[in-house]
C-alpha cells in the first residue's frame, strides 16, 4: 500500500460548519469522479499499528484538472478527535491519502441520472456535475436532490438549475420534502439513483426507491461491493 503524504495549500470555509480542504496533488497520485479516499492525519502510523482514530474515508470533491485534491467536511463544535485536529490545521500541515478508489463514477449508459444526497455528501456529487458539464455524452439528465436541515446549503453556484445543460438542482431542510421528491423522481422507472449519506439515510432511501418499483441495479452507492447486500437486504437494520 502507498501512502501520499501532502501539504494543505489552502482551506475554505464553505459554511460555518463546513471546511474544504485543499491539498497538493503528490506526484502519481490519480482519482476519478465520485473518488473516495483514507484521509489521515500526521502521526496515524507512529506506532506498531495504524491509529485508525486519525484516519476518515472521505470523498474527493473536486477533479484531477481542478489542480488540487479537495477533501470537504462538516466540524461541529462537539467532534471527534480526528475532527478537533483538523479545526486546528493549518495551510503548509501535511496529511496522508491512500486507497483511493470510486464506487460511483458516472455512468454513460443514456439514462437519467438522480443524485440523492444529504448535507455535506453533496461533495461526493460535486466533481460528477463537473464531469457531466465537461462532458455530457451518453448521459440524458442529471437532477440533484438534497436535504440538509441547517439550511446552509453547499456548492449552490454549481448546484442550480441550468436548462441548457439538461442539469437541475432543489435544496430542501425536511425530510417530508425530500422523500416525497424522491417518490416523484422514481416516477422515471428506467432512470439511475445515486444515493450518498449516512448509512440511515442510504437505507430509507433504497425502502423508498424500491416501494416505487425502482430495481437495485439502479440504485448507485458509494460503498465497496462486498458492502452492498447488508443496505439491499429486506431486514436491514442500521
């Protein structure tokens, strides 16, 4: 296994909740729309064992051509140790990436595509709308749906509605809705749903997509495959 070890070059804050993270891309390093990545903080391999507290998979939020990896994160003021160290980070502090990998790159099969969504996983979508405008072929549509209750919706100057590039974007902060838009959207029975959030959300969502007659094959998560049955099991319990 590699591990990169990188430099922040610069950090934004997006709310006051939420930071992006930019960081230098190493020599080789490479990724794809919809990449995740184990981001890890100085010190995480100090010792015997990895310390998998100053580890986080982490989505990349942005694209190779964008020069700079972004790592894009909610810090609330009660977090986790790893969270409180990387409140304290500075521009020029290293941090380590390894096992990059996407689970949900942007399929070309001339389909709608549904990006659903909650809070900060819109980072997970953002660098796929990008790909999208870049490049729209074999792709029909994209609608982006996400709920986020503080109401500080993120990435809005890319996340709006765009006619002539077939893109459209709703924000909402209730979960009634959100899932009666989601209900509306699986009204397209040949369409593709990409779901991204916590692993509760990702469960309501798929009882939803499913109730409308939506095929797992059409439902995208962001998980490894070996991952996959315990959120399309009919007992599942998260």
């Amino acid at each position: 296994m590699r591990i990169y070890w990188t430099k922040i070059k610069k950090i934004i804050e997006e709310t006051p909740e939420v930071k992006t993270y930019l960081l230098d891309c190493p020599e080789d390093f490479t990724w794809e729309e919809g990449s995740h990545t184990h981001f890890a903080l100085e010190g995480f391999n100090a010792g015997d064992k990895p310390n998998k507290s100053l580890v986080r998979h982490m989505s990349i939020s942005t694209l190779p051509d964008e020069n700079a990896i972004g790592i894009t994160t909610r810090i609330r003021e009660k977090c986790s140790e790893f969270k409180a160290i990387l409140r304290n980070l500075e521009v020029g502090n290293e941090v380590a990436l390894f096992k990059t990998h996407s689970n949900v790159p942007l399929k070309r099969e001339d389909k709608n595509i549904y990006l659903l969504s909650s809070g900060v996983g819109l980072a997970t979508f953002r660098p796929l709308v990008l790909e999208y405008f870049e490049r729209a072929t074999n792709v029909n549509q994209i609608h982006s749906l996400n709920i986020d209750s503080s109401k500080e919706f993120l990435f809005t100057n890319l996340f709006k509605s765009t006619p002539d590039k077939k893109f459209t974007a709703r924000f909402v902060d209730n979960r009634k809705d959100y899932y009666e838009a989601v209900r509306n959207l699986a009204a397209d029975k040949n369409g593709l749903f990409y779901v991204v959030g916590s692993d509760a959300f990702v469960v309501q969502n798929i009882e939803v997509l499913r109730e409308q007659d939506i095929k797992p094959e059409q439902i995208i998560l962001d998980k490894r495959e070996k991952e996959l049955p315990k959120f399309f099991s009919s007992n599942v319990s998260i």
